[in-house]
C-alpha cells in the first residue's frame, strides 16, 4: 500500500484552522489537524516544504516508522512547529488504519475503558454577577465540571473573558493586541470569586481555573492554597512551565490538584513533572504533542505516576483533533477530564463530526477512523486569514506572560 498524495487545507470560517490531508493507492484517506494558533503559516510550510513530499510513496500503515522518520530524522527535534506538524501526519495515518480495518480509532487503540467522557466548558464574564450567570448556563448545558474565568476590578481585560456578546477567541487581530495585568489585583480577587460560585452553585459542581502562566511559584502556593476551601478540580497553567523546579514550591504549600503542559509538545516536557509527581494532570493534547503516536507514550509515562490526562480543547484546536482526542479518552485507562470550548456553527459547518454530547459527557462515535472529516469545497470559501495572539503587559509596563 502507498501514499499518492498528501495536502494541507488551511481554511478560516471564523478562526483559522490547518488540516492535512492523507490519500492512498487505495483510495482510502485520513485527515489530521495541525492548527498552531497564531502561527498557523509555519505548520504549512513545515508540512508543504520539507514533509508531505517525503511522504509520497511510503506505506502509510507504518505509522511508527513514519513517526521516527519524521522525529528522529528531522534532526532540529521537537519545537511547536514541528511536533504540530508531526501531529497532523500521524492523526490522519491513524484514521487510515482504523478505517483499513472498518473499526473506530478506539477500538484498535485497545477499546474503551468507559461508558463515556466526562467534558469541562468555560464559564466567563466581566464580573462575578455575569460569571455566575455563565455558569447557570453551562450548567443548563448539561456540563458537571466548568471552568471558572472573570474579569478583575481595576483590570481592563484579563485572559478567558470574552469580548461583550462575542465568544471567546483570543487570537482577534491582525497582529498582537496589548492587555494589562495585575497579578496582585488577581490574588486579592479570586477567593472571592470561588467564594460566590460555591455560594450560589454547591460543593457538587467541578470547578476548574486558568492561571495562564502568570504567577510565580510562591504567588501559585498562595493562591492553591486561598482556594482550597472551594476544592477545586483543577488549578491550571499557575506559572510558566520552563522552570519545572517550580512546581516543588508549589506542591510543598497546596493541596489544590495542579494541570499543566497546553504548550508542551513532546514527553521530555513532561517527564520531570511527572515522575516528581508535582502534577495532576496532563493536558498536553495530540494537535501540539505529536500526535496518537506520541500521546500515548505521554499517557502511559503519567500513569505510573498517578498523573491523569486533561487534554487541551480549546476552539483553536479544530473539530478534528476533538474526535481523535475522544477516541483517545475512550480508551485511555488513566483519563481525567476533556476541555470542550464548543466551536461555532461556522466552524462546524466545515468539518463533519460523529462525536455526540450528552449530559456533560462525550462518546466519539463509532464511525471508521476518527469520525471527523472536513467538506474541501466549504472550506475553500473561507482563505486563511492572520490572526496573533495577544502580548500582556504588568501596569507598570513591563511585558509579561500572556
Ligand atoms: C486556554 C486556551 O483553553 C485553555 O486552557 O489556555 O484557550 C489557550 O489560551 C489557547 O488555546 C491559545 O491559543
Ligand atoms: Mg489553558
């Protein structure tokens, strides 16, 4: 069996998303998302420039092999770029395999290990009266875990709110916007913020909060442990994940279980967190860590350290990585929670999905391969469009982490 063709479709019908495509001598294709948010071009050129050719001609049922080749072989390993890339190829590869063996993708990952997948939606506002009305919705919804964002007096706008009346997606200009932030402000704020949630909602909903890399070590110890009484699901991303020693300060002070590894793209990333068990969870997802291939290496290492998954699902990852997260849920021994920001009708439109939502939970389906395919003609009607994430200053100027 050969690979004939391989492409990537980059569309945009609303947000941008990068696609890459898979076709054999026979007939039969699988498609993978490689979505960078806010460095989508360089997936494409990575993809179109220095891999899809290399692919031409290959057996695609060699899944591993093709995995090496593009690991081992790139020689400048790892990286967002790359392992995206890589991401990509190896998902489709994998919805091949599934559909040549007429069996969704859970199945030969070794079937599943639940009835269903347990989800986690965002629940924003400006304030807490608003924040709380997202929850009521959410929780309408159906969904039994909601992560908690809210704007902070005295700061302009902070990371997780939406834009008054719009959904929440960060990359929303040309090139970078500018926000302020103010982590004492922050510090000073979120108890409360919890404080009203458990309030108004009970002890029985899952709360889950997005630090999103702003805090140092000793202000996440103070804040894990200012929000232990809310017994939080989650604490995610509390401080930037390069200096993994960190975390040690961290743990020694909260008992808040702690997510982290949204940017990390390979299982060195992870490893030192794990194996030193100053995480929880891990929600390094399969667009930005390489793919099924890598994920389930990431997967297993976590679960000798009773560190579960929590993939990333943000609407910046397209519908196509959320049907082989899925599949992966599925089947995952050690699963924790699936993010599921909802893509929009637009999104939606492009890419036809067998993974179904019921009562807070997910199944993927059980359609061949991942369940997932984009409609090539729609989305060609919707070019790529630039799109940057925004830069986050201190008030006193200094530019800090976004
Ligand atoms: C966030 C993401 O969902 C999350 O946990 O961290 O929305 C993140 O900000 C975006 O994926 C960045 O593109
Ligand atoms: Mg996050």
């Amino acid at each position: 069996m050969k690979i004939t063709a391989a492409k990537v479709i980059v569309c945009c019908p609303g947000r941008n998303f990068v696609t890459v495509k898979i076709t054999t001598d026979e007939g039969v294709y699988g498609i993978g998302d490689a979505t960078l948010n806010g460095r989508e071009k360089s997936v494409v050129s990575y993809l179109e420039d220095y891999m899809l050719p290399a692919l031409i001609g290959k057996d695609p049922q060699r899944i591993e092999d093709i995995w090496q080749f593009f690991y081992r072989g790139a020689y400048w390993r790892r990286g967002p770029v790359g392992m995206c890339a890589l991401a990509g190829i190896d998902t489709a590869l994998w919805d091949i395999k599934a559909k040549l063996a007429g069996m969704p993708l859970y199945q030969l990952l070794g079937g599943r290990s639940r009835d269903r997948i347990m989800a986690y939606t965002h629940a924003n506002g400006k304030d807490i009266p608003s924040t709380l009305d997202a929850v009521a919705q959410a929780q309408e919804q159906g969904y039994k875990a909601i992560r908690i964002q809210c704007g902070i007096p005295g700061v302009a706008s902070t990371y997780g709110v939406a834009k008054e009346g719009k959904s929440y997606e960060p990359a929303d200009a040309d090139l970078p916007t500018e926000s302020v932030w103010s982590t004492e402000k922050y510090l000073n704020f979120a108890p409360k913020l919890f404080q009203a949630v458990r309030d108004q909602f009970g002890d029985d909903i899952h709360l889950l909060h997005d630090v999103h890399h702003r805090l140092t070590p000793i202000e996440a110890a103070r804040l894990g442990k200012e929000l232990e009484p809310y017994h939080l699901f989650w604490m995610e991303d509390a401080v930037p994940a390069e200096n993994q020693e960190g975390f040690k300060l961290i743990r020694q002070h909260t008992t808040t279980p702690i997510a982290v590894g949204e940017v990390f793209n390979s299982i060195h990333d992870c490893r030192e967190l794990m194996q030193n068990q100053l995480i929880d969870y891990i929600r390094t997802t399969i667009v930005h860590g390489g793919g099924i291939t890598h994920l389930r290496r990431i997967a297993d290492l976590a679960s000798l350290f009773h560190v579960r998954t929590g993939f990333h699902g943000a609407t910046d990852l397209s519908p196509v990585c959320m049907g082989a997260a899925l599949h992966f849920d599925y089947w995952v021994p050690n699963f924790g929670i699936q993010e599921h920001m909802p893509h929009s009708e637009l999104m939606e439109s492009v890419f036809t999905r067998h993974y179904q939502f019921e009562d807070g939970y997910f199944t993927p389906g059980e359609a061949p391969g991942h369940g997932v395919d984009i409609n090539e003609e729609l989305a060609a009607k919707y070019p790529y469009k630039r799109a940057c994430l925004p830069v986050n200053r201190l008030e006193d100027g200094t530019l800090w982490h976004w």
